[in-house]
C-alpha cells in the first residue's frame, strides 16, 4: 500500500504523514467527520490495523478506539 500512495503522490512522506504512533489519532478523528465515508473509512482502516499490528498496540489505543466507533454507532441511527 505504501509504495503505491508513494508512487502517486511522488513521495512516501505525502503519503503517510502520521507517524505510527499517533496512526490511532488519525483514524478516529475521521470517525468525527459528518460524511458517511470518511466514517466508513476510518472503520475499516481501524478494522485492518486491529487484525495486523501486535496485540500490545490495539490494547494501548483501546479507549480511543471504542470511544469511536461509539460516536460512529450513534451517529449514524436514525440514517440506517
């Protein structure tokens, strides 16, 4: 995925400007954001970091995590 985005942005740090230690930051502030997508991107992308990076990561951005996908679960009632 990274040498893909490196190559269309012509550089990798355009491409991945979090660090990974603030990656869990970055996608939960998506959560936030009005338009159905961006939520629906950060779910995912929370989804695929929580299946691939150490357990120790995960229970580390536990909070943040739920905290999000919470305000996710309760935004989106009355549209589904």
């Amino acid at each position: 995925m990274l040498p893909a985005s490196s190559l269309a942005l012509r550089s990798e740090h355009a491409s991945c400007p979090c660090s990974p230690t603030s990656w869990s930051v970055c996608l939960c502030a998506c959560c936030y954001e009005q338009a159905w997508y961006a939520k629906l991107g950060s779910v995912v992308s929370i989804k695929f970091l929580m299946e691939r990076l150490p357990l120790i990561w995960v229970l580390q951005n536990q909070l943040t995590f739920l905290k999000a996908l919470l305000f996710v679960m309760i935004s989106l009632t009355g549209e589904v």
